[in-house]
C-alpha cells in the first residue's frame, strides 16, 4: 500500500495456502499468536515508516508485485 506517499508491505509469500515469510516476526501480528496462516497483513496494530495502524485506507493506492525468489 501507498499511504500518504509512505509505502507499507503487505509481506512476501510464496504460497497462499500458508502464513507469510514474516508471520513470525511481524510488528503487526498482536502480542498473544503469530499471524494468520494465510499470507497478508491486517494493519490493526503497530507501525511502519512513520504510519501508525489502524488507519483508514480509503483511497489508498494497492500495488501487487510479481517479483522472483531465488529460492
């Protein structure tokens, strides 16, 4: 996402069928699990690049990126 020029991660992820590569790890993901077991952020808490979650993402610009993985 774009969000007031700021660019925010969703994540990156090789499989929908599982968590993302940062499920683990995420500043987004709550303090009681890891995240969800599907890749994809939902941004209710935390912060990245100065933005600060929740926030509304009304007229927000979306990108999606097909990119390789050496892995």
């Amino acid at each position: 996402m774009v969000i007031n020029g700021t660019p925010v991660s969703t994540g990156t992820f090789l499989t929908g069928s599982g968590a993302d590569d940062n499920a683990a790890t995420s500043p987004f993901k709550g303090t009681l699990n890891n995240g969800p077991g599907y890749p994809g952020e939902d941004y209710v808490m935390g912060s990245a690049a100065g933005v600060d979650f929740p926030t509304d993402l009304k007229g927000a610009t979306i990108v999606i990126s097909v990119e390789p993985s050496p892995r």
